[in-house]
C-alpha cells in the first residue's frame, strides 16, 4: 500500500510477530519473503551476523522490486548469544529442551539487525542504512515440566534462541534490559531513526 504521503514499507521476513509490531505501530507493510540461505553468513560477532543477515533478506527482496519512488525495504534477522554462542531457530525438540536447560536462570543479549532500502525511481543507486540493537534476557528458573510442556507446544522451534516474549514464553522471561519489540523482532525506535536518515518521519507510514 502506498501512503498519501507516497511513501511504502515492504517487509523482508516472513515472521509474524515482526508484521504484527508493526501494525499496531500504525504501519500497514506489504511482505515479500526473501528465500536467502541463511548460512552463507559465517561470523563470530552475533550484532554482525544478525545485521548481515538483515541486509542479506533486503537486498534479496530489493531486486526483486521494480525501480519505484518511495518503495521502502526493511530486512530484519534475530540472533540470541547466550554462554559464548550464537543461537538461531533450534534444528529439533532435543536442541530446544537442552538450550532452555542451560538458559534457564541465566541471561542472554537479544541482538536483531535491521536494514532499510530506499530504492531509485531514476534508475540510480538506492540508499541503505543498517544497524543491529541487542536487548539483555533475564529468563526465569523453568523446571523440566515446564520446559518440555514449552517445548511440546513447538513454538521454540520457530523463533531464535528457541523462545519468544510475545507469545507463550512470555512466562518465562522475567525481565529485560532494553526494547521490548527488539525481543520481538523489530525495534521501533531503531526504525525512526533509520528512516530519518532519508528524510522520512514515521508518522508518513502510518496507516491512513
């Protein structure tokens, strides 16, 4: 949908929860899933990997798209660095049930990376800009019950770090340390400030 203002979002990710934040944010974005492999990023810095990743779904997106005035790109990707590990979607129950084993009663840094395309309707190079935001995790001392009862639900096995905190494993997240809606997926303050450094405020996306 294209805003009075001539303005466009489109989301790069086929999550959810990150389309969800964002309608109710007053957004109304389009989603055009990227299909990227996801391991040809190989990094030890969990900021680097999820920005890389972010601007790895936007790009792929971004090709696909015509060259359009006010079409803009946003490509997020969420990593969780817990005990010296960087911990995205878990690849069975066995590797959630013993992540929330050894994560239960401790912390992790939520990092999600964002990055925003804005494209050319002339034929020029668009603009980017890219930046990552991490948020301390604070979870809650879970008992075995309670771990393979989350993880029977399946939801661990979708999302990074095997837990989310808008959903049933909010219950075991005992506080945070930063923006909610980066733990979410997306932060919004991090996408004010990326679109205003093309000149656009938030409240031309919104949803009229």
């Amino acid at each position: 949908m294209t805003h009075a203002s001539g303005y466009r979002l489109v989301l790069a990710s086929a999550s959810p929860a990150r389309l969800g934040l964002l309608r109710a944010a007053g957004f109304d974005p389009s989603v055009q899933v990227s299909g990227v492999d996801e391991s040809v990023v190989v990094t030890s810095d969990p900021a680097e990997l999820s920005l890389s990743l972010g601007r790895l779904k936007a790009e792929a997106v971004a090709a696909t798209l015509p060259a359009e005035a006010g079409v803009l790109v946003l490509g997020c990707d969420s990593v969780l660095a817990f005990d010296g590990e960087i911990l995205g979607k878990p690849r069975d129950a066995d590797e959630a049930t013993r992540r929330w084993r050894a994560m239960r009663g401790r912390s992790g840094v939520l990092h999600t990376g964002h990055h925003l395309i804005e494209l050319s309707s002339d034929g020029g190079a668009a603009r980017a800009v890219g930046e990552s935001a991490g948020t301390v995790v604070h979870f809650a001392n879970v008992s075995d019950s309670e771990i393979a009862a989350y993880v029977a639900s399946g939801e661990p096995l979708h999302v990074a770090g095997s837990f989310t905190i808008d959903g049933l494993g909010g219950a075991f997240v005992e506080r945070i340390e930063g923006d909610h809606g980066n733990v979410v997926g997306l932060s919004l303050p991090l996408l004010r400030r990326l679109l205003r450094t093309f000149g656009v405020s938030v409240a031309q996306l919104w949803k009229q």
